[in-house]
C-alpha cells in the first residue's frame, strides 16, 4: 500500500480563496472555494445585535431556516490562530431565476457539477443558491432534495417529471470604466475590431459593455452611437465628438455601507459625484489604491483603500462595491516575455472563458487564464505577460495587478516601538523582524516578517489578531519561523507523546524489537489492513505486542472484499470484544482512485451498515469515514457529498484525509476544504511526496524536516484536527510514487532505529 500517482489541489498564497484544481503542473497550487463555516462554533449575529456563541451546526441550520432576506451571518469564533476570520458577505438582493420543467442540465445534456443537500424546502434551497456566488442554478424535487448547481448548467429536461430546475439569470455586479477624450484606437493606433452596437443611451452602452466577456471599452459618439470594442483597445485618439471608456475593474455589490474584517468603516476618502454609483465606482476604477466603493443617494461617494473585505447589511441606505480583479485579453496562447509557456495550473472548467477567469479572480496567485474551446483552462502565475497569436484556438486574459497581498499599504517601518516583545513562544521573532519573507509565487515580494506582520494587524488585513498573524506568516514564510506564537517542541525532560500523533506503515518494516522506541514516537498505528498477520513471516509485531508497547492498533476495512472477508472471519482476530476495544475502524481507502478501493458513493453508501455492524459486534465505538485523496478525475469533496447524500443517517464520526503537498499552508488549505461536513478529522496519510520544481527541495530527507516543522505544530493547535499519521516509507520503498518523486520520508528502520525525520517527529510538543 502507497499513495496514488496523482494527487491535487491546495491553496494560493496570503488571503485568496479556495477553489478546486484538477490537474497540477509544476508546483503550483489550486484552489477551492469554502462552501461552509471552518470552526467548531459561530457567533450568531442578527443585524446589529450582540453576538450569541452556539455550535455551528446550530448555527449553520438555523441560518438556513431563515431565507436570504434575513440580516444573519454565521461567522467564525475559534481560539486557534490557524483559520483566518471570515464573514460571509450579504449580497444585495438582485438575483432573478427562470423556472424550468424537469431536472438541471448542461448544454450539453448532462448532469453537470452540483452539491446536493437532503430535506431543505424550495425557499431554503434557493437562499443557498444565492447566497452562493458560485451556484448557477437549483434543483429541487418532490422529496425536499435540493441541489446547487455549478457552472454549466444552462436549461433543463422537461421530459423528466417531477423535478423544476430555477437557473439563475442576473447577479448584482458591475464594471468600473476609465473615461479617455476621442475614439477608441489600439496600441497602433487603428480602430480595431469592434460591433457597431445600435444607437442606446450612455448607461446602456456601457450595461452593454459590462455584462460582455469580450468586450474592453465602449466608444459614445454622436446620435447615441455606440461601439462594443473588443481586444486590443489600450488607448484613444483625440477625435472630437466622441470618448472612450475603458473597462478597469469589475466589481462585486454587496448591500449595506463597505467594513473591513473586524467591523469597522476602515480607510477611505469622500467625494462627490453626479453620476451616482456608476460614477463612483469609475472613481475607483481609476484609483489603484482603492478597493471598495461605496455608494448612496445623492452625491455622496467613499473611495475605500485597503482593509475593506465585506458590507453592513443594517445600513441598509448604502451600497459597498468591492473591486475585482479585471482582464485583459490578448489572442493565443499565454507567454512569458521570453516566450516560454511558464508555470500554470490545468484545470476542468464547464463554463468556457467565464469560468476560467473566474478561477484566476479568485486566485491571488494567478496571473492570467488561458481559455480555448472545451474544457480546457491554464491557471498562470507569475511571469505571463503577453501570448503567441500564432496559436490559434486559445485566448490568455493577463489579470490588472489589483492585488494588495504583496503590496501591504499602512506598514510602520520597523522600530523600536514596532518590534513586538518577546514572548515565550515567539521569544525569537525579533531576531528575524527585519528578514526578507521571499513568497513562494512571487521572487520579487520580498518583504520582511515584521512588514508582513503588522500589515495583517492593521487596517490592511483587517486588524488580524497578532497570535494570528504571527502563525499564519510562520507558516507561510520559513524565514519567519520564529515567530511562531506557541511552543513547538516538548521541553527537556518531557517524555510526553501526543495522543494526536500516529504513522501510517505496512506492518512488515518493523521487527518487534523496534517498538519500544517508537512508543517514544508515535500513539497509534494502523497498516490499512483488519490484520497483522502473518507477522512471523517477517519478525514483525503481532497487535497484542504494538498495544503492550502503548501504541493502539487500529484496523481498516479497506475496500467491499475486504469487508467480506472480515466478516467471514470476524471472530479470529485479535480485535473481537474479549480483547481491548479498538480505538476506531477506519473505512474504505482511497475509493476515488480505480488503483486503490475503488468504489464509488453509491456502493459505499449501500455497504455502510455492514461496516457499522462489523463496528457494534467488536465493541467499536468511533467509525471514521472513507479516506479520500485528491484525484483529478473523481473530486474527493464531491465524492464525500455525493456519499452522505446517498448514506443520510449513517454513523460516520470522523473524516479521513489523504494529502502530499510539501508545505504547511497548503495542507491547512486541505484540511479547510473538509470541515465543510462539520467533523473531526483524521489526516492518516501525509508527507511531502509531490513533482515540480517548487516541491523538488522537499523530497529529501531534510526538506521532509523542513515540512514537518510547518505541519505537526498546525496539525497540534487544530481543535478539528483529531488524529493524524505519517507516511512511512524511505526513498526506493514507494510502490506508487507520486509523480514519478522518490520522497524520503521514513520514520523509522526496521530495527527500531529513528531517522533524524522520526527524531524531529518525536520532539514536538503537544497542542
């Protein structure tokens, strides 16, 4: 047993958020988008009232009693310093939604991508499609089954009764427009391609302009002429009588007067404007360092710098616009400046060029999008900036650098007075204040722990918590690993193993004599199988000798057969009720993949109860769900939601986890992709064992050292986080290598001797 050769997605850098990736190439992350609350407990507000603290799945149904037009948000209150505060922000209520006859599909027929949620009400599911920037569409039918569907889904099958399909036709957004005297020309100066649209009123041509992909500039002549320019306008020529309005950002309207993430109005400039809120969000278009306009009656208009993340719905008068990366589009496929295809995400997309710019917009690390026919979409990073027009089929769409992430704004220059006092945990952090923090996807952001620190503790990010920000750029920034605000190591004397800590390994690389050092080790251990046996063939221990050196052993039922062949000998093995009860019974591995378990939701699901009643007769109380790996053809979070759809009521008190990446922050971007369904988490495989040259320094042994010093104090302060083990296995021993790598990352020698990896595992202290 080993890992699979393919595994996916994580997160950008700094605050962008989550979105799936199907396809990896060299080194760069995906992303996927949080469809639910990360924390164990909600504060739950309504309107402006005091906040009342509840467990968030209280909070969470209670939200969804209520409909879209409640004032209500279900936000984060958690002591840990790994998941940033986030607030969901209260779009205005200008989303409209055609009925159809029949069940939801793509234009081409089939079911498309959706989430589906069981027993909600037609109004319920249709206030989480809302509510749902990335819903397209919803389903609902005569069993109160409600699904959310994603890009793609255009029509419906009236054929199919029983079912109404609702898609979503408008979303309240716009464009900001920057306003050039005379007619719109091209960098060289010609008219370029352009539609003589017919004649419409200015706010019309510009609509026009706004809801079209392709267009990047409207022309206003005489006799309300208006033009819809496509590519390739930059500029205008000084021709009287008409103006050209280039398209400079998009915005996103969220009702209520713009606040930043803790509350407050934040930073920004008042103006006055005649033209209301097109005017005012064409202040902000023109300004880099706005983020956020803020619109009202009248002429009044604040130009909001950075800090600004989401509105107050109760100041119901006001309308915040907050700014959204815009695209510029260049024919062919995307090149460096020295004409190379540069390092880029593959992804799937539905929804054609739309989509995947959206990926990128969502994505502080993408730098552009490349589209063509089908689904085929390139996430860029850092480098891309023109294309080859020769490739024809392809258009790259380079992203306005609106990002404010590398760019932090009100940061006091170190000092005395800036430098934070020493602290028992983060006693070193001064020591490295003034350290360059080189960020992974971008060699020139070079700016110092300290800058990085206090931007997040001010108005920039929000007013972040400092024991917050101090972890999230430890963890991010290796340079800045000092800063790191808890202990991270036991102290001297301390023999204490965390309960958390496990590994993962086939039985028959360890003799018996190796237990006992790793007793020192590890708490648990499992070998993806509901046995040790034959442990004499190699000298290996038997599970009564793992639990007498104080490591629980647990079983797995690791796909349908072996499932069946438990169950046939159930009463032989060491586990049965006689014996000490197990701690927990692991379920399926990997059934995403077809080289592992195999299997899909619906066969799962069907087999469950068998798995519960194998749980019952041994006297096992916890049951962990199927461990799930990223895989780019059978998504491991639709395939979980598909599961419990299917298994409604099915005991499942823990949610395995399967991840490779090679670095800290985007194993926290996994684990946030999980809390979705609300559980604990047991992460029972990980170590750094993906390709490309962003991974390749971490392969060896001291890159692996270098990972675990991120994740195993993550992993430990995590309240979500249950359980988690390492994946044992030297370089040379991986029977499915990732990526064709050769990772070094074993714990311990058959003989009991720990490597310098299992000394450091050994040597953290507990959460």
């Amino acid at each position: 047993r080993a890992p699979p050769e393919t595994v996916r997605p994580t997160m950008s850098p700094e605050t962008s958020a989550p979105r799936p990736v199907l396809e990896r190439r060299a080194g760069r992350r995906g992303n996927r988008r949080l469809t639910a609350a990360l924390a164990a407990f909600a504060v739950f507000h309504v309107g402006r009232s005091a906040p009342v603290v509840q467990p968030l799945s209280a909070c969470r149904d209670g939200l969804a009693a209520m409909g879209a037009e409640e004032d209500r948000v279900c936000s984060l209150s958690r002591e840990s310093a790994l998941v940033q505060m986030k607030h969901r922000r209260s779009r205005a209520a200008a989303v409209g939604y055609e009925e159809l006859q029949g069940p939801c599909r793509t234009a081409a027929g089939g079911i498309g991508s959706f989430a589906a949620v069981v027993g909600i009400d037609p109004p319920t599911c249709e206030a989480r499609c809302t509510a749902d920037t990335a819903c397209v569409a919803w389903e609902h039918d005569l069993r109160d089954h409600c699904e959310l569907h994603r890009a793609g889904t255009t029509t419906s099958e009236p054929s199919v009764g029983g079912f109404r399909c609702w898609i979503k036709r408008s979303v309240s957004g716009a464009w900001g427009f920057k306003r050039l005297p005379g007619a719109c020309r091209t960098a060289t100066g010609g008219p370029g391609d352009f539609t003589d649209a017919t004649p419409k009123a200015p706010a019309a041509c510009e609509e026009a302009c706004s809801v079209s992909a392709d267009c990047v500039a409207y022309e206003l002549g005489a006799s309300s002429r208006c033009e819809l320019h496509r590519a390739g306008t930059v500029t205008s020529a000084p021709i009287g009588g008409f103006d050209c309005f280039l398209k400079a950002a998009s915005f996103d309207k969220f009702a209520g007067a713009c606040r930043t993430g803790s509350g407050g109005p934040g930073t920004f400039v008042t103006v006055s404007v005649s033209g209301g809120a097109s005017e005012c969000r064409n202040r902000c278009a023109a300004d880099a360092s706005c983020v956020a306009a803020e619109s009202s009656t009248g002429t009044r208009c604040e130009l909001h710098s950075a800090g600004t993340v989401t509105s107050d719905p109760g100041l119901s008068a006001y309308d915040c616009w907050i700014k959204a990366p815009s695209f510029k589009k260049l024919p062919g496929a995307c090149r460096t400046a020295t004409g190379g295809g540069g390092d880029y995400v593959l992804v799937s997309v539905s929804g054609g060029a739309d989509e995947c710019r959206e990926r990128c917009a969502s994505d502080s690390s993408c730098r552009a999008a490349e589209s063509s026919l089908g689904s085929r979409c390139e996430l860029h990073s850092s480098g891309t900036m023109t294309s080859d027009p020769s490739v024809s089929g392809y258009d790259c769409w380079i992203k306005a650098d609106t990002a404010m992430a590398d760019k932090p704004v009100d940061v006091t220059p170190p000092t005395a007075e800036t430098t934070p006092p020493p602290t028992e945990s983060a006693q070193d952090c001064p020591a490295v204040w003034n350290t360059p923090a080189v960020d992974l996807f971008d060699a020139n952001s070079r700016h110092t722990c300290g800058e990085r620190i206090t931007y997040l503790t001010g108005s920039g990010g929000g007013f972040m918590p400092e024991k917050e920000a101090l972890a999230k750029i430890s963890l991010e920034h290796p340079e800045c690993e000092a800063c790191w605000p808890w202990p991270k190591y036991k102290a001297a004397g301390d023999a204490s193993v965390s309960p958390k800590r496990g590994i993962a390994l086939e039985n028959k690389r360890v003799k018996v004599e190796a237990l006992p050092g790793m007793s020192k080790m590890v708490a648990w251990s499992y070998n993806w199988g509901f046995s040790t046996s034959p442990s004499d063939q190699y000298g290996s221990p038997s599970i009564s000798q793992w639990e007498a050196a104080g490591i629980k052993w647990l079983p797995m039922v690791w796909n349908d057969h072996g499932l069946t062949m438990i169950e046939d000998t159930v009463t032989t093995f060491e586990w049965n009720p006689s014996s000490k009860p197990r701690r927990a019974l692991l379920g399926f591995n990997e059934p995403n993949f077809h080289d592992q378990a195999n299997m899909s939701p619906e066969l799962a699901a069907s087999l469950w109860p068998r798995v519960e009643s194998l749980a019952a007769r041994k006297g096992i109380n916890t049951i962990v769900s199927p461990a799930l790996n990223f895989n780019n053809a059978n998504d491991p979070i639709v395939w979980l939601r598909s599961f419990f759809a299917k298994c409604a009521g099915c005991k499942v008190d823990a949610i395995a986890i399967h991840s490779y990446t090679c670095y800290g922050r985007f194993l926290k971007d996994h684990l946030d992709l999980y809390r979705v369904f609300g559980k604990k988490l047991w992460v029972t495989e990980f170590a750094c064992a993906e390709g490309g040259s962003l991974n390749a320094p971490r392969l060896g042994m001291q890159g692996q050292m270098a990972y675990m010093r991120e994740a195993i104090p993550m992993l430990e302060r995590d309240p979500d986080v249950e359980m988690y083990s390492w994946f044992s296995y030297f370089a040379g021993e991986w029977a499915y290598p990732i990526d064709g790598t050769n990772p070094d990352a074993g714990l311990v020698h058959a003989d009991g001797t720990l490597s310098d990896l299992g000394r450091l595992y050994a040597s953290f202290a507990q959460g």
